[in-house]
C-alpha cells in the first residue's frame, strides 16, 4: 500500500509538472504567435498612418473582442492625427492618420469598478526606417520591423488578456487595455489618450506600460521604473518576484521614457516594464529570431499578477511623486 502510495505520489508531482510546462510552453506559443505576425514583413515596420500600422491595429482589435473588452465611448479606436515629416518611411512630410486601440473589462465590486487600471503597450515603430526616422542605422532604408520595440509588449498585453478573460470573478477594479500608436513620435498616442480621456482622469489610478520585453537576459531581469508611484508599489513588485522565474530590478522612481510618462505626467501612478537595451534597438535587426518566448512567458506572467493584484488593492490607490 505504502509503495502504490508513493507511485501515485510521484505521478502526482509529474502530472503537476507536465501541466505547469505545458502551461508555460502554450504562453510562450501564445506570444510567439503575436510576435511572429506584428514583427512581420507584411506589416513593414507598422509606422503610423500605413497600411501595415492599421493592419496591427485591426489584429489588436480583433483580439481585444474575441476576449470580451467592451467598447470605450461605443468604438474600440481613438483616432488622431500625427504630422509625419520627410525623411521617414520613404515618404513627403503629410499629415497622416492612425489610432490607439482600447477596449475595458468592468470591474466587480459594485464601488470600486468606478475606477480604473490602465494597461499599455505601443504597436507603432519606424517602418522603413531612413534620414529622418529614430533609426539606428538612418543610411539603412530596410524594414524595421521592432520585433522587440514594440511587437514583444503587445503580445504581453494579448497574453494577459487572455488569461484576464478566463477569470471567472473579474478583478474589483475596471482595467482599461490599450495599445498606443505614434509613441516613436514623442508618445504621441498616451498623449492623444491622456488629454482625450473617455473617463474622468480621478477615476485613472495606475498605469502599466510595457515596451520592449522580449529579450529577457540569462540573469532573468525585468527592470521597472515608477513602482513607488502608488502606496507599496516597490515591496509588491518584489514580492511577486518570488517563485516568478524572474529577478525583478525595481526602481521607486527612475519613471523613464515611454508611453506610461505622459499617465506620470498628468499625476497618475505608472509603472514602466522592459527586459533591457540591445544592439538591435532602432535598427532592421530588431527582429523574431531574437525574441526569447518563454522568457516574455515568464514576464507577461509577472505583470498579469501585477495587474491583478493592484485591480485588487485594499489600500487606497493615490499618486506619489518620485522623479
């Protein structure tokens, strides 16, 4: 009895660990897929007012209905204008449209749903590149196709959706998912959504942002900035550092340069999520074949916990100046 006891133990541990790989081999699937297709030729460099940038916002758009986000101001687009100067894209200087795509899940506590997270991620980059664009290598006019910058943070932001969807008791705070476009030109989308809020901006408590979170280095590091933003952001984001598979290089401050500084700006709390700087950055070999899978895995799992937990959060949500 005792030896059938252990042999069912044992199996026990093994079917536990086949499920936990298995769960982990289909998100990493999951964000290779979203990867693969927004860091595609196809899409030449998704920069803003192209075909191939209303292409990754109609993909994002469709994801965001199959997981059940509810329109904003009954529309899952914000449209804006960004004037494109010449030297970009192999095009004139125009004026030119694009848009941020965001949908929201209605919080469940019957107060509390009145306020809102907000989680990010930029879809836009610099196309073809050239003289004028934020390119590495301006001389180079080849596609950039920023499999990392930042095709890796909306495929997290897809994951967590995803995962979000299955909750069968949705987090108590509503959370708003958006994907910005014209962040190479100065975050020109947080800005759009930022002085166009579809909500009043008290309702806004914490900002999530991820920008380049595909190249997760051998030491397992996430660097944050702003996680001293809100009350015990910092020890929080330590915490769930534990058992995550991730060594978490948390800053209270240090809020840094993306999308989440225009939310930091209007003194909204924001936290900014990315696995570090390459080579790679701004050039035509930000590309799939670099992306480490089952680390932006690991790192979407992180920050799905991160979401949760603050959707959650019995402490009151209020801003705090770092930077």
């Amino acid at each position: 009895m005792k030896f059938l006891q252990k042999i069912n133990f044992v199996y026990g541990l093994l079917l536990f660990s086949f499920i936990t790989n298995a769960q982990k081999s289909n998100l990493a699937q999951t964000f290779y897929k979203h990867d693969k297709y927004l860091s595609s030729d196809k899409l030449e460099g998704r920069f803003v007012g192209t075909k191939g940038n209303n292409d990754a916002a109609s993909y994002i758009k469709k994801y965001f209905k199959k997981y059940g986000l509810k329109e904003l101001n009954s529309n899952y687009y914000q449209p804006f204008k960004v004037f494109v100067k010449e030297g970009i894209n192999k095009t004139k200087s125009d004026s030119v449209s694009t848009q941020n795509v965001l949908g929201y899940i209605e919080g469940s506590d019957e107060k509390l749903k009145n306020e809102f997270i907000v989680i990010g991620a930029h879809y836009d980059h610099w196309g073809w590149g050239g003289s004028g664009s934020g390119s590495k290598k301006k001389d180079t006019v080849a596609i950039h196709n920023g499999a990392d910058d930042n095709a890796s943070g909306v495929s997290a932001l897809l994951c967590i959706l995803e995962e979000v969807s299955k909750l069968k008791i949705k987090p108590k705070r509503s959370v708003i998912f958006i994907s910005f476009s014209g962040e190479e030109e100065g975050l020109l989308g947080s800005k759009y959504f930022i002085n166009h809020l579809p909500i009043k901006k008290e309702a806004v408590k914490v900002m999530l942002n991820m920008d380049m979170v595909g190249r997760l280095n051998a030491e397992k590091q996430i660097y944050m900035g702003g996680a001293g933003t809100f009350p015990n952001g910092v020890n929080l984001m330590k915490k769930l550092g534990q058992n995550s598979g991730l060594n978490p290089v948390v800053f209270a401050g240090d809020v840094g340069g993306s999308d989440h500084v225009s939310f930091y700006k209007a003194s909204i709390s924001a936290v900014g999520f990315h696995t570090g700087g390459h080579p790679q950055y701004h050039t035509p070999e930000d590309d799939i074949d670099l992306i480490n899978f089952e680390g932006g895995a690991l790192v979407s799992k992180y920050i799905y916990n991160a979401l949760v937990s603050i959707a959650n959060y019995d402490e009151e949500l209020v801003f705090i100046k770092q930077d």
